[in-house]
C-alpha cells in the first residue's frame, strides 16, 4: 500500500472539502478498495473516510426510497421497506460477498466497485488498459470465463461484479452526487459506462464527485420481483451471470416488466430490448424466449464464455416465468 | 552398505535388485508385521475410542502458535518481489527507490544475496527436501513466471509491501514452453516414481482390447491445483550465533532441517526447523524458496526475519498438483470380466524437478484382468516445479479409471458395484504379492445397503422441480506406505509419567491425540500420564507427514521405542524385583508397569522399578524397523464412495446433496479424528470435482487466479452432511492393525460426482472440473 | 479516541495503513485472529465490531476508532471456554484449527443477525421470521472457508448451541 494520510469526514460537505485536488478517494467499508489499494492498483494519497454520511432508509413523498450513501449493505437487505416492497434488491444484495462483508460495505461503495478481472488484478505481470491505459489488454486471448458478452470493446472486456447494482438498475433507481459544481442526480443506467476506449473510467462521475445516496421510484409491481445468481460454487462467488426481474402481469398480458442482468458487461446490463419486446405481450414462455433471444442477440462470446449467451438466456426465461406462473 | 541401509534405499525405491526379489519370499515371521501387534488383540483399551483432540482447547481459543506468531526481538518483516516471465535473464533490477523507502533494511537480489549451495531436491537422498535442482537466488536466471527475484526486509510489514511494489525489472526473455501441447510436441519421456518406472506390461493389452465384446475408450483430463490451506505459508526466522532456527509451517522438519544445513553449509544439528502447529498442509508445506530467502535474508540483515507469503505468493513461489491426460481403455467381456485394462497419459513437470503425476498408481492393485497396459508419461514445461498434493495419483488417476469403469458398467447393461466386484483381484494382479488385508467387497456390500443404492434409476429419470437427481460411486484406494527414518524416544519418569518424542507433525489429523492414544495403550498408562512432543528437529528421527504414512511410522518406531525401554527397564529392575530373570519378549506394559504376558500376577511397577534403582527417569531412543513388509505384501486401503448431486435443468449448476464414503482402512484408531480425516478429503474430492482448477495461462506460464476469492474451494453451502462408515477389520501386518487415512478420503470421489451428474442428466464429463458450461452444450 | 479490544483501551496505530487484523496480530500480539488471504476472501481474520462480525483484514484499524472489537481471545476468561468453543471440540469442527477463531466469531455474529431476523440468499421467503435451518447456516457460515472439510463439525456445533438458543 502507498502511504496516504486519512481525515474522516461527518458530512457531504466535509468530504467534499476533504476530498478536494490532488489523489483523494472517499473510503466507505473500504471492503474493495482497500483490497485495490494494497495490491497498488488504487494508490490514494489521501483517504476521506465517508461512513459518517447518511445511514438513513427514508421514505420518500412519492412513496420510494431515499437511501443514504453510508447505509451498510446488510442495513439496506433487512430493511423492511425493502424487503417488502422491492424483494429483488434484498435478494440481489444477500446473494452478494459474505455476511462480513455486507456487514461493512456501503451502498455508495458498492456502486464504485471494480471488475474482477483477473489480468486487472495482476499487477506486476498482465497489461490491461482498465488499470494503464494504452497498455493493452491481455484477457483477450486468456482466461475469460468471467467476462463480458455484450458491450465490450477491443480494448477491454471486463465485467461489473456487483449484485446489488444490477438489482438497482431494473429499479430506475436514482444516484445523488456532489461536487464542486454543486449537487446533480443521475440515473442509474447513466452511471456505469459501457468500455469503448476509455475502460479505465467504470463511471461518469467527475474527479472528486461524492455518491450521497440512492432513490428508488415507487414500482409497486416489483413487491414480487427476484434476483437468480448463477456461480461456480452455491454461495460466496461472482455470478457468471445474474438476472433481476419483475413483472406485471395483468389477465395474462404483460403490462409492464423489469429486466436487467449482471456478468455480461462492463456495466449492470438493463435489458431494454426484451423489455419493449415483452410489453403488452402474452406472458409466455414462448414470449420470454424471444425476448431472451433478442437481448442476446448481439453478444459476442470470447474465448471462456460462449456458454453466457445460452445461460443467460434459460435463466431471463424461468425467472420470468417463476414470477409470472407462466407455462409452456 | 548394511542391510538396514539396503532395505531402506529398496523400500525408497533406490534400489532394484536383490533386496525387493528376496522380501517377497522371505517367510512372514521375518518381516516386519509378520507378527501381528499385540495392541490389535487388546479390545477394551483407548484405541478405537472416540476421543477429543487434546490440542482443541488451544485451537479454539486462538492459543495455539503457528508459524507467523512468533515474535522475536527486533524482528524486520519481508516482502517478495516476484519474476513476470517464464524464462530468461533479468536484464534490469532497480531497487534503488525501494531502498529508500521509509522503513527499508535491506533489499536482497542475486547481486547481494549470501552464497547459498542448492538445496538438494527431494527424491536425491533420504533427508534431501529440496522443491527443485535449482539455486535460490544466485544468479540473474529465470525459470518460471513467479520465481522470487528480490526480499525486501522493513520494520514493518506495512513498509516492505510498499518497498517491493517500487522495485521495477525489465528482462530478455528467452524461448519457453508453457503449453501442454507445445511441450508434447516436444516430445514425452517415460516418467519414473520414487525411482520406479511407472510402467506395468502385461500380456498384450492393446491386442486383447481390440478383440474384446465390449469396450470402452476415452481420455480423461484434469487441471493444475493448489492446496490452499488456510494458513499462508510462514515462517519466523534467526540466526543464534553461528546456528539458524526455524520457526515454520512444515510436514518434514527433519528433512528440512538437513536440507538448509546443505544450502548454509552447516551441520545438521546447528540448523532447528520447529512447526508446532502446521495451517493446513495437504503436501504444500514442504521447503520452498521463501524459508532459505528468509534465511538469507535474516543472515543478510543481521536481524530476525518473519516471512508471510501473500496468498498470491504461495501461488507463485509453492507448487500445487500438476495437470494430467489419461487415456483410460477397457475391454471386457459380456459379463463383466476385463480383458484388457488400459490407463496411460501423460503429465507435465518441469526440467528441473522430478514429480510426474503418478495417476496409475491406483490402477495397479485395483482390478484383476487378462492383460495390462499401464504407463505415464512426462514432458517438461516452464513452470514452478509441481509438488504433492493430497493423494498425488490416485486423487485423479481414480476420476479416469472408476469414471471409465462407470462407463462400461452402462454399455454392459451391469449395476457398477456389481461390475467391479466380478472383477475383484485375488491377488494384487499386477506384483502378484498377496494383500495383507483387503476388504473392499465388505465396504461396497455396506455402503450400498446404507446409501440406498438400490433407488438408483436410469439417466436423467428423476426429477425434483427444477433439480435432476442422480446417483454414483466409484472405487477410492491408497496404498499403506511406511517410510524409513523414523525414531521415537521415550522417556519415563518414577511419577509413572511418559514423554513421548516424535520429528512428527500435527497439520490437523489428529497425530498428536492419536500419538498419545497409541502411545498410553503401549505402555500401559493412562491417557492423562503420556505428554507426545513433535514437530521439532531436535528430536531423533525423520517422519513425513505425507503419503499418509505418519501413524505406521510413528506407531513402528514407538514399538521399537517400548522394546527397547522394556529391555532397560528389566536391566534396571535387577534380581529383587518379581520380573527378575524375565527376558524381554516375556514381558509387556500394562497397569502402569510390566508383567510377565502369561503370568500377569508377576509384575513390578515402572515407579517401583526406577525407585529401587534409585533414577529419576529412563529414557530410551529407537528406530522403527526397516519398512520390509512393504515389499512382503500388496497393502492398500480402499473405499467405496456413494454421492446424490442435483444437476439445475435450467442453468446446469450441479451441487452434490448426499456423500457416503465407506472404507477400509485397517483398525480405526480414534473414530472422532478419522471421520474428519475421511470427510475432510472427501469434501477436497468434491472441490476436485466440481470447482477447482488453477488456471495457467499457456500464453506465458503465469498462474492468473491466484487469490482464494477466484481459485474457489467448496463453501459450507456446497458440503452436504458427509455419512461416514468402515469396516474397521485391522490390518495384520501394521501397527496397531491402522492404515493412514489422510489422502484416502479424496480418491474416487471426483469419479463418483461424475458418474451421479452422468446418472442426472445422461452427459459425461470427461475434464474436470464439472462446471455448468459443459453441461449446457 | 482509542479503539477497545477485548475491553482495553487501544491506541490508533501511527501508519493508517495499518488493517485492525495486523494492529491485533502484530501490534497487540493477539494472534488468535487469523491472516488466511489478506484480501476478504476466507473469512479467517473474522472478529466482531460492536457485536458484528467483520472481516479484519478489510478493515483500516484508524476507521474503527471508538468503536469496540471482540477477538477470540475475549470470548471466554481464563481456562474457561465458551459454549460455542467447547461445542467445536465435542464436535471436531476443526482440524488444522486455523480458520477455527474466524468461525467461531463469525457464527456468534451470524446467530445475533438471525435474532434480528435478517434473511439470508436461501430464505424461502423474506417476510418471515428467521428460521435457522442446516442449509441457512451453511449459507450464513459461507464466509467461512475450511480447507480441512471440518465443515459438518462446524455447522453441528452451532446447532448445538448459538443456533439452538435461538430456537428457544
């Protein structure tokens, strides 16, 4: 780890002054960057403690959820309101890292996580223009098991490993910022970037902008929504791939649905194709498979990860249909 | 030469010759366990008692001290800088700014590094410990893409993390071969095992497979592992005056201890290698570069050193299992009987080790047939030398041949258990030896009974919601190994209190409880009265914890020990004791004393005798005998493994839901222990199966998911209850009637995974591990 | 502010790049907390923070000030062991016995969420109230690797106790 001095900030307006010039990072529960920063791939000279920012769950005037930047991931996943009312982030979130970990992780960390590339992770011995840009990128032709089928770029194919994320991003949810320029919001699929040729930005957010907390609009079909993670082992692993889903579903008529998948893409990958697909279709398997179909349609399998496509697939197909009660 | 060192370099396998040709002939009463034990005919003492582990109060409460928690006075913490190719020569080597570094006592390179002679690498002597035939930092060469190429000493550990991230290398890069295919094309040679062919011939195999009724032909692959034991390795290091101590995670400290007096080119006995508690080992805690670096280091700084391998480190600078290519082809005729057994491949190593993957090994003992065609072969690649990994050969050599055996069984129409037992050896088809205890058909017979074998149905018949559910077993077997070198001394005091010192280890097996068990049932006192000192090579002896052979050898070296305490003893006791005029072999322990075997009322206490001898103590050291008996009889232990795995017909993730293991293995000497042991293999055969791989990038030989969150090993969601049971039937001609059952556990439990998800869903897997893509296509 | 381990009083390291696994193991020589991965991927370095159980070696000892960490070593005085320590015995839910002081806390801190009705990736349904079945305390322990396969060891002896007084 590179020396860095720490301050611990109590507010939004502390860490920004805090966080001002030079190579700050704000610290959360430091579950991914202080793992980044001790294998040097994050060299922070100054760290801004954020856990003091808000913790607060909040019902917001129009019936959604405003969640503080500090709230721990296990605080949100129990949360009632959450539980209740949008299950699929519980379950996206407990599906996620180990107890411990939730225990200590943010949600605003959580948004800034990093890929788990394994040629991003090798320091010493693996190009990758994520960690140097320009350097190249040595995953193509490797080990790609975890990587990306849709949106990826020649110069890089990393994956977004969040669960939590891809829950938020079928929710519409909204990212509050601050920086310098003042306080913005943004909405969820605008946060993450697909790679092009800059993979070694993961996020839009400016030099020194602060995530302060997350709103999620009130969708009251999502009461019965889910998250389906598919991995390697039964528990404590990234998904290869993952699916949220809700759907409404009204006299057997899609009226409305949610779809996103994670383990696809740079960034949690919100289905937008299948969804205008399945609305004000017959909620069938035939019409879940179509739409799988097309979602996919322009991935590109890399060396590992041909098996994405298929997978993916059957599993927007039987979460659909589970939520649905739909049958063949 | 004597015929002690005679027999010890045969029983090795150093020597071919007139030695293994006359063992075999020799009449049983000359051979060592051809007397059976005493202790096997004694039903109501500790053994076969479920006891606690005696260090379990220590473990849980975090009392116990492994390597890294030894603090020393003014210790400096290191930190490893490793090599980014596969071959070549460092061409540039700035440690300038790691030097400077806040903190920094010391960079050691090849420029500044003590000259060190190369360790001499295991297999080239008795006591030599050495991972590879190559020097440790003494020159500017690279052979693997990972080998240590700078030690950074600092105050903290904080500091040389940092320092070592500063160093910047560049290198010429030389021509390599990281490819399993490239290194075929190169060419194969015939591997050799502990300094045996790993060839068996005969009759003529291929001729008989081809006009066999019915056959089966496939190649089997399975991928690099690492052992991963929790506890990174360690060690905390210091040189005393002239003489080193080593304070480690270790299975070999006495080996160890030789082989870094040969580096620092010392006497034996000014070097001390002490591993009270080992972190887990599986055959990864052997010598490897970072003790002698330590070491160098240390000597290099004048200070004390401790040296913690990050988890990335132990994958770059200590070894795991190697890859494999087997070829497994049976023919049989309509009923069953085999014809022709063929189990050949190939397994890389590197050039500058000796450790081919010895997947036959299982397969010489296992099956009668007509005609055998067995043989590995090696090609060399550059890579870190590949080491012992839990049940080297038969862990993966078992996942072709009961995979293979399985799949026959399916062709022929024949239940699998019923297959292999039609073919049940006489004796050991392959040596022709006799076994000295073989009881698989009792553990098939019973393990069948109790796993309900019988509710197997026909490939993917059954289904649960989303889950297809299927059954399979396979055939685990380990041989008994006993290996020469190992020593005990017992010292006996007139409080009528035993200490008992073995070079041994306790890596989480249970030695040091069972140790004691074995050790108070010998000589006649109670548990609490015997204190089992280990780990340390300071005490007389050898003993590997490895090949499962621990316990015979303690156990054979302990009754060499008892002999002769029993001889001195009878001396000490002299003309007024009741045992007077009493000769050795006429007298035993028991009671806290001795007594005439077939007149029990004649006997003295061991507090009396060293009274009346006015002696506080005696103590006596012995060697166990020499492992003849090895030669004498084809021994083995055998299992018979029963697993449910539930295969997801949606995403094909498969997770195993029930395991049986039932074995033979000899008398149980702590059932407590030994159901771990089992289980805890049998969990490793599960992450054999279903997970593990350590993934070498042929492109430059560098291992790419180093780290623990992306080599994954099974999560207690993965472990279902594990039903353990054994036939307990002592083996004559051991120790205490006991096999080890350390490696066991793990041997055919990946071909049993296969053969349920086969019976789930109608798709074999030939390459592990089964992951969900190779049942999707 | 200083940190409490154990109930003493503790002061912040100098180097802020001190993690609380490495103040614990080599600051204040409580090695019961075990360094498995430095990287929160096993589970080894678990202690508990104001009753819930972290992964240490994540942590930045300076971001814990005044705040209260409970290591292996402070779950029982002296000689004595507690319940949960001697059900691992009973039990042998252990081998080598490294990853053994992160389980042990980690289970106390699952048992304490579970009490809180937290669910868990298993729970059929998560408007329930917690029911701590086998598969939900392998799920609960996951965080929690063993490389011994001591794991029906383990899970028996949390059954048998912390688990088990939840039931009641």
């Amino acid at each position: 780890m590179t020396p860095f001095s720490y301050a611990r900030a109590n507010n939004a307006a502390e860490a920004l002054q805090l966080g001002r010039g030079g190579a700050a990072n704000y610290l959360g529960g430091g579950t991914n960057l202080v793992d980044l920063m001790r294998e040097t791939i994050a060299k922070p000279d100054r760290l801004v403690d954020v856990t003091g920012l808000s913790d607060a769950i909040t019902d917001t005037a129009d019936d959604g959820l405003l969640i503080g930047a500090a709230v721990r991931n296990t605080a949100l996943a129990e949360h009632p309101a959450v539980r209740t009312r949008y299950p699929m982030l519980s379950r996206a979130i407990l599906a996620g890292a180990s107890a411990q970990i939730r225990n200590m992780a943010t949600v605003g960390g959580n948004l800034l996580q990093r890929t788990r590339c394994t040629y991003f992770y090798d320091t010493d011995g693996s190009r990758c223009n994520k960690r140097v840009p320009g350097s190249g990128c040595d995953a193509v032709g490797g080990f790609t098991r975890i990587h990306a089928v849709l949106g990826a770029s020649p110069a890089c194919v990393a994956t977004h490993p969040s669960d939590m994320c891809v829950a938020l991003a079928a929710l519409d949810a909204v990212v509050h910022v601050e920086g310098a320029g003042g306080a913005r919001t943004l909405s969820f699929g605008d946060l993450h970037r697909l790679p092009g040729d800059r993979p070694e930005l993961d996020t839009v957010l400016e030099v020194g902008e602060l995530i302060t907390a997350i709103e999620l609009p009130p969708l009251p079909f999502a009461a019965s929504s889910t998250y389906r993670k598919v991995r390697d082992r039964a528990s404590y692993a990234f998904a290869l791939i993952s699916v949220a889903a809700a759907i409404d579903v009204v006299d057997g008529e899609i009226r409305d649905v949610r779809l996103a998948l994670g383990g696809v893409a740079h960034k949690p990958w919100r289905a937008t194709t299948a969804e205008a697909l399945l609305r004000g279709r017959p909620a069938t398997e035939a019409a879940f498979r179509d739409a799988a179909i097309a979602e996919l349609a322009d991935a590109r399998p890399l060396r590992d990860n041909g098996f994405k496509i298929e997978l993916a697939k059957r599993t927007i197909v039987a979460v659909l249909g589970d939520l649905s009660g739909a049958t063949a | 030469m004597s015929i002690l060192d005679t027999a010890r370099e045969a029983a090795q396998g150093l020597v071919q010759g007139a030695m293994a040709k006359l063992v075999p002939l020799a009449p049983d009463s000359w051979i060592p366990g051809g007397v059976p034990d005493p202790l096997i005919a004694r039903k109501h003492g500790l053994i076969g008692t479920s006891v606690s582990r005696l260090d379990g109060a220590l473990k849980v409460k975090g009392a116990a001290r492994f390597a890294a928690e030894f603090a020393l006075d003014d210790m400096v913490y290191a930190a490893l800088a490793f090599a980014t190719i596969p071959r070549g020569r460092i061409a540039t080597l700035d440690v300038a700014a790691a030097e400077a570094a806040s903190g920094v006592v010391v960079v050691m390179t090849h420029r500044n590094a003590p000259r060190m002679k190369q360790p001499a690498v295991f297999g080239s002597s008795p006591t030599a410990a050495g991972p590879a035939d190559l020097p440790i930092m003494q020159d500017d060469r690279i052979h693997w893409n990972g080998q240590p190429i700078a030690v950074v000493l600092a105050g903290t550990q904080e500091q040389a993390d940092h320092a070592v991230s500063l160093i910047v290398t560049t290198y010429d890069v030389e021509e390599s071969v990281t490819s399993f295919a490239a290194a075929k094309e190169k060419g194969a040679a015939p591997a050799s095992f502990m300094g045996q062919p790993l060839l068996n011939e005969i009759g003529d195999a291929d001729a008989m497979l081809a006009a066999a009724p019915h056959k089966v032909d496939q190649v089997y692959r399975t991928p690099r592992h690492n052992h991963n034991a929790i506890e990174p390795h360690a060690a905390t290091i210091a040189w005393v005056g002239g003489d080193l101590v080593v304070h480690d995670a270790s299975q070999l400290v006495s080996m160890e201890a030789a082989t870094i007096a040969g580096v620092f080119d010392l006497k034996v006995e000014q070097v001390r290698v002490t591993s009270p508690y080992v972190g887990g080992g599986f055959g990864g805690k052997c010598l490897w570069d970072h003790q002698i670096l330590g070491a160098a280091a240390a000597k290099l700084a004048g200070r004390p050193v401790r040296i913690v391998l990050t988890r990335e480190g132990v994958y770059r600078g200590v070894g795991g299992r190697t890859l494999t290519e087997q070829r497994v082809a049976i023919g049989a005729a309509a009923g069953g009987h085999f014809q022709a057994l063929i189990h050949a491949g190939t397994t890389a190593t590197t050039p500058h080790n000796n450790m081919p993957e010895p997947f036959i090994l299982g397969t010489r003992a296992g099956y009668a047939a007509d005609s055998f065609k067995l043989s590995v072969d090696v090609v060399r690649m550059n890579m870190l030398a590949n080491t012992f990994m839990r049940a080297p050969g038969e862990s993966v050599g078992t996942f072709a041949l009961e995979s293979a055996i399985d799949e026959l069984a399916a062709d022929l129409g024949i239940d699998p258990i019923e297959l292999r037992i039609r073919n049940e050896p006489e004796v050991d088809p392959t040596s022709g030896l006799p076994f000295s205890s073989r009881h698989i058909v009792e553990a098939w017979r019973a393990g069948a009974a109790k796993f309900g074998w019988d509710k197997r149905g026909l490939p993917g018949a059954r289904r649960e919601g989303e889950w297809l559910i299927g059954m399979g077993c396979a055939t685990g077997t380990y041989p008994y190994y006993r290996m020469p070198g190992a020593a005990a001394r017992i010292t006996l005091d007139r409080a009528g209190t035993a200490l008992v010192e073995v070079a041994a280890h306790e890596m989480g097996m249970g030695t040091s409880t069972t140790t004691t068990m074995v050790a108070a049932e010998r000589l006649g006192l109670p548990l609490e009265a015997v204190e089992v000192r280990y780990g340390d090579s300071i005490i007389p002896g050898a003993i590997l914890a490895g090949g499962s052979q621990q316990t015979a050898a303690i156990g054979a070296a302990v009754i060499a020990a008892h002999n002769a305490l029993v001889a001195e003893l009878l001396k000490l006791a002299g003309n007024d004791s009741p045992l007077a005029g009493l000769s050795p072999d006429e007298v035993g322990s028991e009671d806290g004393g001795l007594a005439k075997l077939d007149d029990p009322a004649r006997r003295e206490s061991y507090a009396s005798i060293l009274h009346r001898a006015q002696r506080d103590h005696v103590s006596v050291s012995a060697e166990g005998s020499p492992p003849l008996e090895l030669m004498h009889w084809s021994m083995h232990s055998h299992s018979a493994i029963f697993c449910e795995a539930r295969v997801n017909a949606v995403t094909r993730e498969v997770r195993v839901s029930r395991f049986l293991g039932s074995f033979d293995c000899g008398r149980i000497l702590n059932p407590k222990t030994a159901r771990s042991q089992f289980r805890g293999g049998m969990i490793m055969g599960l992450g054999l199966a279903l997970m593990e791989e350590t993934e070498f990038d042929e492109r430059n030989g560098r291992i790419m998911n180093p780290s623990l969150a992306e080599y994954h090993v099974p999560v207690h969601l993965d472990v279902p209850e594990i039903d353990v049971i054994w036939t307990d039937i002592a083996d004559p001609h051991t120790p205490m009637g006991a096999h080890g059952v350390g490696e066991i556990g793990i041997t055919g439990v990946a071909a049993a995974v296969a053969n349920a998800v086969y019976n789930a869903t109608g798709t074999r897997v030939r390459d592990l591990p089964i992951t969900l893509d190779k049942l999707l296509v | 502010m200083p940190i409490l381990v154990n109930g003493s009083a503790v002061a912040l390291p100098n180097d802020p790049r001190v993690s609380l696994l490495d103040l614990l193991r080599e600051g204040l020589h409580l090695s019961g907390t075990k360094k498995g991965c430095n990287q929160g991927a096993c589970g080894a370095c678990t202690v508990l923070v104001d009753g819930e159980r972290i992964l240490s070696c994540l942590a930045l000892a300076v971001q814990y000030e005044g705040r209260s960490v409970t290591t292996i070593e402070g779950l029982s005085d002296g000689d004595g062991l507690h319940p949960l320590q001697q059900a691992f015995i009973d039990h042998d839910g252990f081998q080598c016995g490294y990853c053994t002081p992160g389980q042990i806390c980690s289970a106390i801190g699952m048992a304490a969420e579970a009490k809180r009705g937290v669910p868990s990736h298993v729970s059929a349904d998560l408007s329930t109230d917690v029911r701590l079945t086998r598969e939900e305390l392998q799920e609960r322990m996951s965080g929690n690797l063993c490389r011994c396969g001591a794991h029906n060891g383990i899970i028996d002896a949390i059954r048998d106790t912390v688990a088990a007084e939840l039931a009641a």
